[in-house]
C-alpha cells in the first residue's frame, strides 16, 4: 500500500539555521512526490514537486529537496530559515489516479 | 486570478444534522477532489471527480458521505446524519488538467472547518 512517512512531528530551529525535514515513501511504481507547506487557517500551498530527472529539486521560498530511490526519501531542506517559515509541513506522493497520499506532518518552530 | 473558495468557512453542527460544504474550483480546471483533515493529520483522500463524473469515491467513510459535480465546476460535499467523528477541515483542490505530466499541481482550497457538537 501507498504510504508516507514523515518521522519528526515537532522540530524547533533557531531563524537563520539550515533545516532539514525527512520524508520516506512507500509506492510501487515511480512515485511522484510534492512538499505542501500549511499556515493556521490556509489551505495547503505547494512548495515544490518531482516528477522525473534531475533528483534535486528548487521550489518556492528557497526550499529544494532532494529524491533518493534507494533510501525511499524525499527530504526537504533550507539553508537558513525565517521566522515566517513557522507552519506544518506535509510530504505527499500522488497516486496513479493523481490523488495525493500524505504524511502525518511536521510542526515547524522558529526561535528568534 | 482567484484561487479555490469554500464555503463556508466554518461550520457547527448538532449530532444527526446534514450539512453541505461547497467548492468553487478554479475557472476551467478538469480534475477536483475532496480531502478531509482531522486535527493533527495530514489530509486524507476522500473522492475525485474529472469534470463532472466521480471517477473514484473510495475514500468515503460511509454512505453518509455524497458528493455531486454536476455540471463540472461548483462541487459539494454533503453529510447526512452528521456524527462527532465528522468533525474536521474539508478541503477542496482543483488541478488543471488530467494527472500525468510535470505540470500537475492540485490548488488547494482554504477548507471548512465543520464541528459536530
């Protein structure tokens, strides 16, 4: 069965430090795989996405991640992260019929 | 251009009421779903639709989940008989074209935040 696992519920980081959020996935065929980052009260907006090609992928407000098929991850980084970067992150992997399969979440904290 | 809009925004209901939750997908996208989102999870599929046939509902709870799209745009998702094990955000998300290809991206809606009480 499709799944998406993403181990850290609540990670806190200092405003400037790199972050590095984890995500494994579990898909028979060639997964194709998004990061959707989630503010109090919005909907989910899309951070970046792989379908094919290049593993390391740039998104929006300087995120990349990077595809490894022999770990099943799809971790996602920022070299220094903004206080306005606080929110709930989601790994998801879109399932043959384009539904979006995701993780459980990560918590976001930033101390100033 | 606008995004996805819900409504309403926030909804409460008492235990056995039926509600309705709307969506307005953006202007000429084909492919629409519904997730739902219980409090400290991540989104769980509920139904698709591609214009106005629902092509998979296997994500429905029960039967006392509907949801319609007919004439392809404005969907809405109803519970009958609604239970406190209802209460979460509803969301809606609309794509442009069919699945496949590097350009698919789902547009997420703002969802309803509906509490059985």
């Amino acid at each position: 069965a499709q799944s998406v696992t993403q181990p850290d519920i609540h990670i806190t980081v200092s405003e400037g430090a790199s972050l590095e959020l984890r995500c494994n996935y579990s898909y028979g065929a060639t997964p194709y795989l998004f990061w959707y980052v989630q503010s109090p009260g919005q909907g989910l907006q899309l951070l970046l996405k792989y379908f094919s090609g290049d593993t390391l992928v740039q998104g929006i407000k300087g995120f990349e991640a990077e595809f490894k098929r022999s770990q099943s991850s799809f971790n996602l980084r920022k070299p220094s992260v903004h206080w306005s970067d606080a929110a709930e992150y989601f790994c998801a992997v879109s399932s043959n019929t384009g539904k979006l399969i995701f993780g459980q979440g990560t918590t976001l904290q930033v101390k100033p | 251009g606008a995004g996805v809009s819900q409504s309403p925004r926030y909804k409460v209901a008492k235990r056995g009421q039926d509600v309705a939750l709307r969506c307005d997908p953006i202007s000429g996208h084909v492919s629409l779903f519904w997730y739902q989102q219980a409090l400290g999870q991540g989104p769980e599929f509920l139904t698709y639709f591609q214009n106005e046939a629902q092509l998979d509902k296997s994500g429905l709870p029960s039967d006392r989940f509907f949801a319609e799209r007919p004439e392809g745009s404005v969907s809405t998702l109803k519970i009958q008989r609604t239970q406190q094990e209802d209460s979460a955000v509803y969301l809606c998300a609309s794509s442009l074209a069919r699945w496949r290809g590097s350009s698919y991206e789902q547009y997420f809606g703002p969802g309803t935040r509906l509490t059985v009480t």
